[in-house]
C-alpha cells in the first residue's frame, strides 16, 4: 500500500523524469524539445519498511511510450552514487534523494518479488494534511506479475514499452500493465 500526500514538489517529478530520459543512450534519437515527455500514468510497488517510494513513470514523447522507474529516499543510498538522479523537496516529506529504479537495490528486489509471486502493482491510498488515510486513488496503472520463470537469475525492466506486444497471463517471467486507454496488457519487465 503506497500513501500518496497532496504535496508540492520541486522539482516537479515530470521535470526529474525528462532531466533522466534525456541522458539516457536508449533515448538518444528522440527529440524531447520537439516532442516534450508527457504523462501517462505511473504504478508503484510497496516497501515492506514503508519508507523508501518506489514509481514507475509511464510518459510518452510523441508516439513513443516509455517507463521511467524511480525510487525516492530521505536520506543517501550508499554505494548508489551512479543510480543517483536528482534531489528533491517535497512540502510533507522533506528533502528527497532520488534515484534510478535499476540502480536501486530495493527496486530490482519488489520488481522480482512481483514477479515471481504474481502479485500486483501497490494500491494507492489519498493521505490529507492531518495523515488521515482517505480513497483509493484507481487512475493509475495496474501492473501484475505473471509468476516465475524458472532458470532465470535477474529482472529487467523495459524502457521503451511496445503496446501492440502480445502478452498473455499464462506467460511465465513477466510484469505486464494496462491503464485508461491501454486495453490490452503491455510487457513491462522481463525476468532473465
């Protein structure tokens, strides 16, 4: 279960996301000025200790639809100085570090943990000023794992989303995803 606070954040997450893209080699063809990345939607896995949040950006320049995975933090990740991101400050939170998903130890372990058991993307829940917990925020992707694949030794996640893929259930070793306008299940990660 994910609490998702009505905050002010700066930067705000879709700059931090394009700031990333734009540094990426898979990215290095698309014209972020000419086609600036847009939202989608996002999903998010739950941290047993409730304190690091983990999301995955779905946003899309042009026709291309990409999956950003990012993890926020309060305070340093050691020895992740290369996943590092951005720094952000957040008006409930705090200051946040924030770091590449894959590059997050935490991350890779929900990611496959997800996976392996055929769970589901977290819930999100609206969190008000006084930390009441209120509805169930539903516009958000639904992610689920597809169970095992047995051999493989690692997950990956797909930065470049394909949404004609086909992808079954009954496909062993995957994250698939559907959202508003995505009626069929997209392949969002691998295990390898």
């Amino acid at each position: 279960m994910a609490d998702i606070y009505a905050a002010q954040l700066n930067p705000g997450k879709l700059e931090v996301v394009t700031d990333w893209v734009a540094k990426q080699d898979w990215a290095a063809e698309l014209d972020l000025a000419a086609n600036p990345l847009e939202t989608v939607t996002a999903y998010r896995f739950d941290d047993p200790a409730g304190e690091v949040g983990i999301e995955i950006h779905i946003v899309k320049s042009g026709d291309q639809l990409l999956q950003v995975p990012l993890t926020y933090r309060g305070e340093p990740l050691e020895g992740a100085d290369e996943a590092f991101v951005a720094n952000m400050d957040h008006s409930v939170l705090g200051k946040r570090w924030v770091y590449a998903g894959m590059g997050d130890p935490l991350f890779r372990q929900r990611l496959d943990h997800t996976i392996a058991t055929a769970s589901t993307a977290a819930k999100q829940y609206r969190v008000d000023a006084e930390g009441n917990r209120g509805e169930e925020i539903t516009e958000v992707a639904h992610a689920f794992g597809t169970g095992p694949l047995p051999g493989a030794g690692d997950v990956e996640i797909l930065y470049r989303l394909s949404p004609e893929s086909p992808a079954e259930k009954s496909d062993a070793g995957l994250l698939l995803g559907r959202w508003d306008g995505q009626d069929t299940n997209v392949v969002l990660a691998i295990m390898v």
